[in-house]
C-alpha cells in the first residue's frame, strides 16, 4: 500500500500540532483505554506499537520489537525516523516533550507528519505516560541519543543527549501504573496474537516480541510478504478450501485505498469478516463492510445470469453468497470517521463506493479468469440458497406454532416469577436428575431452570435448517425469547443472565461446548454481550467435624486438605468427589452452585473473535488432526476450556 504513502522527506516539530492540554487521564483511564482491566493494560502497548506501524506506513520504518521485561515492564523499539526533538512552535518546548505530556498532540492532526495513521484518536503516547509508574523515551536520531523521562505523565528528566548513534528510531520503555490497572501482569499470547495480526496488515514489516519473565520465556517474529492473504490463509488453516487461490481484489482513489483477500471453505456454514481501517480492527463494521457485501451480492448474482446457473428471477440473497467465506478487508485513508471511542466502526461513506468499486471491477474479472472456482462458489451459494428457504419455512413454522400456542413456553422450564429480564437468570441444566435439585434449592423469584436432556446437535456441522425445529435446542430458543440467527434480538431476552449449569467432568465439558457453540454461531449478541455465564459446580466436598468445605478442582485439594487437618497434619478430613450436579440435594446444589452469595460464575467473554472461531472450528469442525492437536496442547488447561 505504499503507493499513495508518500515520503514526507521533513519530519520536524513543524508536523506536530496541539489541540488540547493533557487532563484527567489519570482520574477516568477508561475514557481512553477502555478500561483499567487486563484489555486496557495490553492497550497500552498497541498504542505505543501503533505509533511505530504508523512510521511503517509513511514509508519510514521496517522493523519493530516489543519485550516484555522481567521487571514487569515493555520496551518497544522501532527503526524509524525518530520522534522529532525540535522545538515546537505552539508550545515552545521540544516536540518530543509535546507527544508525551499534552494530550491531542502528534503527526497525525495535519501538521503533514503522516498521511494516514492509526492509533487512539492522537492522544495514545500521552496517554500511556499518564498511565506509567515511570517512562523512559530514547530517541535516536541526527547521530545522537536524546532521552527524556517521566513518572506519571511528570518530567523527571529533561531531554538529554546521552551517546553518539549509527541508527534511526525511537525507544520507549514504560512500567504500568500499578495503583491505576487492577493487575500489570501481561498476556505473552494476547500481544502475540496482535503483533501477528499487524504483521499480516503491514505486509513487509518485522515484527518481533520476546518474553523475558523467568519460567514464561518466550519468542516469535512476524513478516508476512503477502500481507493479508496470507491472513486468509491463516484463518483457514483447520478449514478445508473450495479454491485454491486466495482471491485478492485492490484498489485506490486519490487519498484512499482498499484491499480485499477472500476464501470460500467447503465444510464451513458460517461466514468469518474481519475489517480494519488504517490497521485498526473495526469490529463493529461499517461502511468498508457494507460495500464489500453489497458488490459480493451483485456480482456473483450477475455472475450466475451469465453463466446460465441462474434461471429466470432467481437471485441469490447477501447471506448465500457469504457462506464459508473467510474475508480480510483493509482500507487506509486520511481522515478517517470512526463511530465511538473504540473505533469499531467506519463511518466514511466515500470509502463505501471505493470498496463497491474495486469488488465489482476486480472480481468480474477474477470469475471470468477462473471459471472452476466461479463454478465453485456459486453452488455453495445455490445449496445455501436452499437451506436458508428451508430454515425460512422452519422459522415460519415455530412462529406460527408459538402465536397458535399463545407464546407458550417449554414444558420443563421452571420460570421465575419476576417479569424484569435484567433481575433475572436462566440456569440451563444437564439432565433432569439436576434439573429436579435446581428447580428444588432455587430462588424462584429470580431464577428458572430449564433441563436439557439427550444429545445435542452439534451446529458446527449443521446448516440453519437443521437448527431450527431441532427438539434439543427449541426449547432453548422459546425459552429465551430472543430468537435465532438474523432475527435475534437482544431487548427481547427474558433473562440477562444465561448460565450454563452442567457436571465438571468430560460430558459436563461437552455439553458446555456444544452449547457455547451454538450460541455463538446463532446467537452471537448473547456471548458478545455478556449474557452467558458457566456455572462452577465443586468436584470435591471435605467434611472435618461440621465442619464443611468445597472444592472447584483438583489444584485446590491439597492445600485445603492440610489446612483443614491442621499444623500436626492428623486432623482426619472426609473426602467426597462428586460425579455429578444430580447428586446433591437441593440445599447443597443451591450453596454451592446458585446461591449468589456464595457461587462462583465465569463470564463467557469474546475478546478475540479470531480466536474464538479458530476454537470452534478446531473443538467442533470436520477435521480431526487439528483438534487432536488442541487437546494434546491444552490438555494441563481442560478445566477451563468453557471459559
């Protein structure tokens, strides 16, 4: 994409320009980093990484490295230009010092530093330096080492020329604050997970991260020549390909720039769209998204005409012809619109008709170059095709059947008596032995049970039609209230909170992923919003005298059971392990499990959707080597594989 990133040959203080003083990041982080838990502490990071991309971008810089120090530090390096040391104009300080104490300053507000950038609205290195117990910045530039450091966004040493230098870039070194995140303990793989990602965006650049924490060492580096391409090729790894070729479709208009890389699977029914503009990930769409689908839709349908494989009026829907696609769609513009501090969503409609455009123009041309995969792509659209008029006439029929039955709900759903969605839970039970202890121990008031009972249908391996109607998961659907697929609606869910209760052990972990599986093929909203929970039954109850104690797992036993025998360790501890939720009474399932005072829940987050589709596919999918592999892999961790 360098071809519309021009050089900027001078980069000084005259590309920095001020907007606003730095204030009150310290007092509300979360307004700028979302939040002060583990996703905050790790945005730290990007932010900093991103102003090094945004050098690559420009043209400037080939290589960038992240470490994570054993004194719980990171250190990011770039071989870029610098940050300018210069003094700048508005301030009268040097524009180093200005990027790192004044919020809304930087190369990236039209002072011609960069033609397209990323990073958190310009206020992310200051930001960073707010956030820090100290920072220390080594800028190495005009054959010098300039460095400046701070202590919470305070200077604690001016800039100061430390050491002659045969290279270009900058260094940055910081150490969270840890009276401002809830922990400074970083995730090697989360980081990793996102130096990959920029890799595979910036086709090209190296970049390298290093995990120097004694027992967590660890190293990877990442250069992806094929740029995003290579990025389908990695999401369909564990997938089995209908083509063989990536498809990959650029364009550019003036400032803007698009790149589109596609891959249909044979054995997958859903669909896989990541997007980002200017190397951030918009989750939440936008107008890139809504050009792309449309331009997919007209010209497979235009395809089809001229083949002859479609026939009269017959016209394939935007969900036909996305089924099985794997779909990287990047583009990078000057000034970017994003919707919301996070930026998940692009607003810029100009970059809507650029992405029609080149989809329309490129595509047309790769079907007619490759008649085999066009052939390919659109059976798979007409079988779906198909299946979603079946699935159609099945919602059609629950529908029907639900307005006759008045809105009846399932047989064995225990409801609650409270009518609030927001002060109620669903516990959906294995088994009816459980389902009879929870109906008995629960609070009725707020809480229902709704038993499931026989195998469930694994989704992963079934299109839409064979999910609606299915008598495992109906119950589920009515009883949520929500619906299904595209027509869930999260404002009609009859309880907030969705808690999968079953055993903990192989089958409860079972049913736990099939349900989760559905659930985030089907009901996505429900897990993205933080509606589904995994209840976590005790495995094993101690009794000593009457006195009595649970235990989640096995790596809890131990040390409970010598503090209950006490220093002389002769204290005589009954031990019961408990096979299943419909072994205990009422009261012990309420104590243990229900009880909101005294259970314990983990939320079923979805902070990598990446990664949750890889999960799903490997643990749920056609193909047995990859799953085999996970499990050999996360075999120590299978407690928590639900979470």
């Amino acid at each position: 994409m360098a071809d519309i990133l021009e050089t900027i040959t001078e980069y000084d203080a005259s590309a920095i320009q001020v907007l606003e003083g730095l204030e009150a990041v310290r007092k509300r982080p979360g307004m700028y980093i979302g939040s002060t838990s583990a996703s905050g502490l790790h945005h730290l990071v990007y932010e900093i990484v991103d102003n090094s991309i945004d050098e690559a971008l420009a043209g400037h810089c080939t290589e960038i490295s992240v470490e994570i120090g054993n004194d719980g530090t990171v250190t990011v390096r770039d071989n870029g230009r610098g940050i300018p040391i210069d003094i700048q104009e508005q301030t009268g300080t040097s524009a180093l010092e200005v990027v790192f104490t004044v919020l809304h300053a930087g190369g990236k507000f039209g002072g011609g530093g960069y033609k397209v950038s990323g990073g958190l609205h310009g206020v992310g290195a200051s930001v960073v330096n707010a956030l820090s117990e100290w920072l220390v910045v080594n800028v190495h530039k005009a054959g010098r080492v300039h460095e400046m450091r701070f202590s919470r966004g305070d200077i604690v040493q001016t800039l100061t020329e430390t050491s002659d230098t045969d290279k270009t870039g900058t260094e940055v070194m910081f150490k969270p604050d840890d009276t401002i995140f809830d922990e400074c303990d970083f995730n090697y793989d989360t980081l990793r997970t996102r130096m990959r990602e920029q890799a595979f965006l910036n086709g090209g650049l190296r970049i390298s991260i290093t995990d120097l924490r004694e027992g967590r060492e660890a190293s990877d580096t990442f250069q992806f020549d094929g740029g995003i391409a290579e990025f389908v090729t990695y999401l369909n790894r564990n997938k089995t390909p209908l083509h063989e070729d990536v498809v990959v479709l650029k364009g550019i208009r003036d400032t803007s720039e698009a790149e589109i890389a596609f891959q249909y699977c044979g054995d997958v029914y859903n669909e896989f769209i990541l997007s980002f503009a200017n190397n951030i990930n918009t989750s939440e769409g936008g107008m890139h998204e809504t050009g792309f689908k449309s331009a997919l839709t007209r010209v497979l349908n235009d395809y089809g005409k001229k083949t002859g494989m479609l026939k009269g009026d017959d016209k394939l829907s935007g969900e036909d012809v996305r089924e099985g696609i794997s779909c990287v769609i990047s583009v990078r513009l000057m000034e970017a619109q994003f919707e919301g501090q996070t930026k998940s969503k692009l607003g810029n409609s100009e970059i809507k008709s650029l992405v029609d455009n080149v989809v329309q123009e490129k595509l047309t041309i790769f079907l007619e170059e490759n008649p085999k995969a066009g052939k390919s792509i659109l059976e798979k659209a007409f079988t779906a095709s198909r299946a979603r008029e079946a699935a159609r006439k099945a919602r059609e029929n629950i529908r029907r059947k639900t307005a006759l039955e008045g809105m009846s709900l399932p047989g064995k759903l225990a409801d609650c008596n409270v009518n609030d969605p927001t002060l109620t839970e669903i516990y959906i039970v294995e088994g009816d032995s459980a389902g009879g202890s929870a109906k008995g121990g629960r609070d009725s008031r707020f809480q229902a049970i709704l038993p499931l009972w026989g195998k469930m249908l694994n989704v992963e391996k079934a299109r839409a039609d064979k999910v609606y109607g299915n008598d495992k998961l109906t119950p589920v659907i009515t009883a949520l209230g929500a619906g299904l697929g595209e027509d869930f609606d999260a404002e009609k869910l009859r309880y907030h909170k969705v808690i999968i209760m079953a055993d903990a052990d192989v089958d409860g972990s079972h049913i736990r992923t099939l349900l989760l599986t559905f659930f985030f093929r089907f009901m996505r909203p429900l897990v993205e919003g933080g509606y589904v929970y995994a209840a976590q039954p005790p495995l094993y109850k101690l009794t000593k005298g009457k006195t009595v104690r649970y235990i989640l797992d096995e790596a809890e036993l131990e040390p409970a059971l010598a503090e209950m025998r006490g220093e002389d360790g002769k204290g005589r501890v009954e031990i019961a392990r408990h096979k299943g939720l419909g072994e205990m009474d009422a009261d012990e399932l309420w104590h243990t499990t229900m009880n909101p005072e005294s259970r314990i829940l983990k939320q079923i987050k979805m902070t990598d959707a990446i990664e949750a589709d890889e999960v799903f596919t490997v643990l749920m999918g056609e193909m047995v080597a990859p799953r085999k592999e996970y499990i050999e892999k996360n075999a120590k961790y299978a407690v928590d594989l639900d979470t």
